[in-house]
C-alpha cells in the first residue's frame, strides 16, 4: 500500500473516532485553477470576518449571523454571483455557500464585498462533511443545489450527489417544512433526481403536476442558463418539502 493510501486510512480513522463523517466517494473532482489577484485579495481581507472552518465543527448559527433570522445552504455555488444576488435580495434571510474551488471561493468574496453585504458566510470544503458536522438539525429553511456536476456517463452516476442516503441524511438539517431546492440541465440528471426523491421518506413535492416546478424568482438566471435557453437546453427546477 502506498504511503498516501496509508495517510487516508489513518486520516479516516481519526475522524471516525472524533465522530466527523468521511467519505469515500465523492460528487467532485477538486480543479484548483489559478487565484486572480483579486480573488486572493478577497480570500485574506474578508476569509476572518465570512469564512467558516469546517474544523471548528457544529456551528450555533444565530452567534455566526448574530440574529436568528432563517438560513438559506446553498452547495456548490460555482464563483457565487447568483448566491451574492440572492443574499442582496434578501437582507432578512442568512445565507451559508459550500464550494471546493478556491477561485470560486475568492470570486464570490469579491463580489460579496463588493456588495456589502453581511448576512453571506462561505466554507471551503466538501458539502456533505459540512452538513454532516456543522449544519445543526432541523435549522435549515432552504437547502439548495443548483447545476450540479452530472456525472453524465452512466459508469459515473454513483458519482451524483443526489442519492438516496444523501437526501435521508440532509432531511434532518430541514426545518419542517423546509425545502430542499435543486436544478440542473441535464435532462437525465432531474429524472435521476425526481425518482430518488419520490422514494425519499419525509418529504412531499411542491409540483403541481408531481414532477417539476417553474423556475421561483428567488433562484437568479444565469448568463449560462440564459444561453442554454437561446440555444433550445431546458432547465429543470424541483422543490421538495420536509414534512415528518
């Protein structure tokens, strides 16, 4: 066995017995790209004051926001101009932004700054170890994945994060009747989607047609998801609310 494949072991055994979820397969590939200069600037001036430690574990989220007002998660927001726009759309709501990538990192910071708001708090880690060790039960009033990578090669889709134990683990994170909010464009990927969470106990579908739901207001058009309609790519939003 090679000494890195030995470092894992023993770093998954560490966890375990601090009680901190490790898994095995993961929903990403980490591509770490090059900080612009800007990005980096964002990271060291606004990291003290928005930056959240996945380390320091369980958070008391009315002490992070320093009011008890509802809290948004969103996972995986890419460089974060839709979830800045969000959280300046909605200064009553608390936003919390999960992404692997350090430039999006950076990106979002700066915009974030750049916008002054103060209801935006960003982890740099893996989503589902965030949720697992620092989101507290029933605390959460949206839980959001918005474009997930789709793994579309059918040998990859144990790779989706939307599966089955996933959702059974996020249902707790929920307030009752909180909803956990995800879009994608790749056609097969909402399908995958739809079936795993029609099976998933505890939760009920906000489509009145059992399937999908119109894209709500409250989720920003992107510039991509604009082009994808100009060239004919469908978009497909689902919300699906915790009820036990």
């Amino acid at each position: 066995m090679s000494e890195s494949s030995n470092t894992n072991l023993e770093q998954a055994k560490q966890a375990k017995q601090e009680g901190k979820y490790i898994r095995t397969i993961r929903s990403f590939v980490k591509r770490e790209g090059r900080l612009t200069k800007g990005q980096a600037a964002a990271i060291e001036k606004c990291w003290p004051t928005m930056g959240l430690e996945h380390k320091n574990g369980m958070l008391d989220l009315s002490e992070v926001f320093g009011n008890n007002n509802d809290v948004v998660v969103e996972i995986g927001f890419g460089m974060g101009k839709s979830l800045v726009e969000m959280a300046t759309n909605a200064p009553h709501l608390n936003f919390i932004g999960i992404e692997v990538h350090r430039p999006g990192v950076g990106a979002c910071l700066m915009d974030a700054d750049e916008a002054g708001i103060t209801n935006l708090r960003i982890f740099e880690h893996d989503a589902v170890e965030v949720l697992a060790d620092c989101i507290p039960n029933e605390s959460l009033t949206t839980l959001q994945l918005f474009f997930p990578d789709p793994w579309h090669k059918k040998r990859h889709h144990k790779r989706r994060i939307v599966q089955t134990e996933f959702v059974e683990k996020l249902r707790a994170q929920l307030k009752m009747g909180g909803v956990f909010h995800m879009a994608t464009d790749w056609e097969n990927y909402a399908e995958h989607m739809l079936e795993v969470m029609n099976v998933a106990p505890g939760f009920k579908n906000q489509s009145e047609t059992n399937d999908y739901v119109p894209r709500p207001d409250l989720r920003p058009l992107t510039k991509f998801e604009q082009r994808g309609h100009r060239l004919g790519h469908g978009v497909w939003d689902l919300m699906f609310e915790r009820t036990e």
